[in-house]
C-alpha cells in the first residue's frame, strides 16, 4: 500500500511531533497570485520603495501568505480527514518573509479530546514555520476536528491545553528595523495613525466580494491545502465544497483596508473562530473593532489589537452572537490579532 489515507483522530498522541512535507520556495508569483485573488493593498507589501522607508531592505510578503503556506504544509498530516478547523491561538509572526525565501512546517500535538458521538475528536497542534536558515517566522496553535477511521479504537486520554487568550503586548515579535517615523500617510492611502482609534470603536468596512468557486479553487491549490472538504463535493452530505476558512481571512483582511489602511503588519494571532461554513456564491463583508492599544519600542511604530469579523451578505450590522452565546448565523469569521500602525 503505497498510497496515504491521512491522519485519523486515533491516529494522534501527545507530544508527537510531525514533520511536515513539502518545503516550499515562494516568490514574486505568490505575491501576484495573492493580490489577483484578494483586494490587498497595503502599502507596505506592494512597494519596495514604500518598504524601504520603513527600514526594510524590500517589502517583504504578505503576512497571511506566510500563514497560509506553513497552514497548508501540515494539511496532509494534521487535517486531511477533518470535519473542520475549530480555531487558533498564541500565534506570533516572528521574522518577515521574502521573494526566495524557503518555507516548511513542523507540528507537535498538544492534546486530543474524543467528542461524545465516538466518530471524531478535537486535535490541537503547535505549528511553527521555519526558513532555509532554520529560523521561525511563524508559530500557532490550532485545533481541528478529524474523523476516526476505527470507531472501535480505545478513548485516549483527554489533555486539553492551557492556552493563553491574548499573546501580551510586550511578547510582539517586530522586525529588525522598522521605523514608521517617516511613513507617508498619502501613499499609503489614508490619514489615520494609531492615535487616532480609540477601544471599543467599531469600523464598518463598507465593501464586499461575493466568492467565487473559480477562485476559492485556484487560492487552496496556490496554498497546496488538500484538505478533502474543499476540494471532493462527495465529501460533505450536502455536496458542497467549503470554502478554505484561509481564504475567508485574507478575504476580509483585505477588506480591512477601507478604514484599517495603515494596520500595516499582522504580528500576533490571539484567536479565531470559523463561525460558520462559507460556500461558493457567499457575499463576504467585514468589520473590526479595536479592541487594545500598545506602545512599541520601535520608532513611530504603535500595536493595535483588532477584532475582524466576517459575514455574510444581509446580516444585521455589527452582528457577532446572540442572547444564546452563539454565533449569528450569517457571521463566517471572528479574528482576534495584532497589528503594527504608524502612531
């Protein structure tokens, strides 16, 4: 037997570590490809130029392709036989990644919880995403639901991780150099600095992408996501592929920008909800609300922690969760991160 069925739920341990297949070389493709398939437009990631009096050498890559191509190293062995991506947690961006740069990923399971129908359990993993000098860029914890293949196989013990609900302020990771003192607010496409937003403050992000299976295709095969639910339509009941919750993300980080312009850098992940499923045909909007403000070490450079949800078309505005504590059904995303902004 020659070929791989994936992972199942009892196929999980504690403190198993799984390195991931296969590294991957990005370059200025990746970026074009991303910014063809997502409004994105941040200034510090289209202009080497606007980079460069940030104190980079060149603009780096978008944070979220960093993300999304140490997520999808680890789709093969971590959640090929999913029934769906639960969640994230203390996630960090640790070093910007370039054109050239080599990307691959290694996971330790940190525990695993049965659920009560015996036919699946949780998994959780630590993921950090490493260069070709064997230095972390990213790392992040998540926990996915994946399916058992035996439904006789004996109950693991549960271990729940103890996991932190916001990465602390002082912890942020930023890059060598930076310095917005001379960020060009006009080139960057609006006016507002850190000082400006106050917490608690909401932003209705005004515009909306409806998604197409054309390009939600084209984005999990970009990422070389092989999770079944995306691609197989036999693989749910309703015949539906879903869409990559990846996508819905960068979807609605780039909507961010009309409002957010300047929350240029993502550094930290705090957590994150896949509220509900997103299909081909969807209208994705978005908003965020600012949650936390943080003074850097760096200069003209200040943290904010943001809120980003995404919904659907025609949910009422700002709607997050009912009385009942669950999500509104039309809500698909609920990103709780950190950002770098000029002050």
């Amino acid at each position: 037997m020659k070929t791989n069925a994936g992972r199942f739920f009892e196929d999980y341990a504690v403190g198993q570590v799984i390195k991931h297949a296969v590294p991957r070389t990005i370059s200025g493709g990746e970026r074009a490809l991303y910014h063809a398939l997502y409004p994105a437009r941040h200034a510090l990631y289209s202009s080497d130029d606007f980079a460069a009096s940030c104190g980079f050498d060149k603009s780096p890559m978008d944070d979220l392709i960093a993300f999304h191509t140490v997520f999808g190293k680890t789709v093969p062995d971590v959640s090929l036989n999913a029934v769906a991506n639960l969640g994230y947690a203390e996630g960090r961006w640790l070093k910007p990644v370039y054109p050239g740069d080599t990307l691959r990923s290694e996971s330790e399971v940190i525990g695993v919880k049965q659920n009560s129908n015996g036919k699946s359990g949780v998994v959780y993993v630590r993921t950090t995403g490493r260069n070709q000098f064997d230095e972390p860029v990213l790392e992040y914890v998540r926990w996915v639901m994946v399916r058992k293949r035996d439904l006789d196989a004996p109950v693991p013990e549960t271990v729940i991780p103890d996991l932190r609900t916001v990465v602390p302020a002082d912890e942020l990771v930023l890059p060598e150099g930076i310095d917005f003192a001379r960020y060009d607010f006009d080139l960057a496409g609006e006016a507002h600095r850190w000082s400006d937003y106050k917490v608690g403050e909401k932003i209705d992000h005004v515009d909306g992408v409806t998604i197409e299976e054309s390009e939600h295709m084209l984005a999990t095969r970009l990422w070389q996501n092989t999770a079944k639910v995306h691609f197989d339509a036999t693989n749910r009941e309703d015949g539906k592929r879903l869409i990559y919750g990846g996508h819905v993300i960068s979807m609605a980080r780039a909507l961010s920008f009309n409002g957010l312009a300047n929350a240029q850098m993502i550094v930290g992940l705090n957590g994150g909800a896949h509220a509900n499923p997103c299909f081909s045909g969807d209208t994705v909007r978005a908003w965020s609300e600012v949650l936390d403000l943080a003074e850097t070490d760096a200069p003209g450079v200040g943290a904010v922690r943001l809120r980003l949800v995404a919904y659907k078309d025609g949910a009422p505005e700002f709607a997050l969760k009912g009385e009942d504590g669950k999500y509104h059904p039309d809500v698909l995303l609920d990103l709780d991160y950190w950002a770098l902004m000029p002050v």
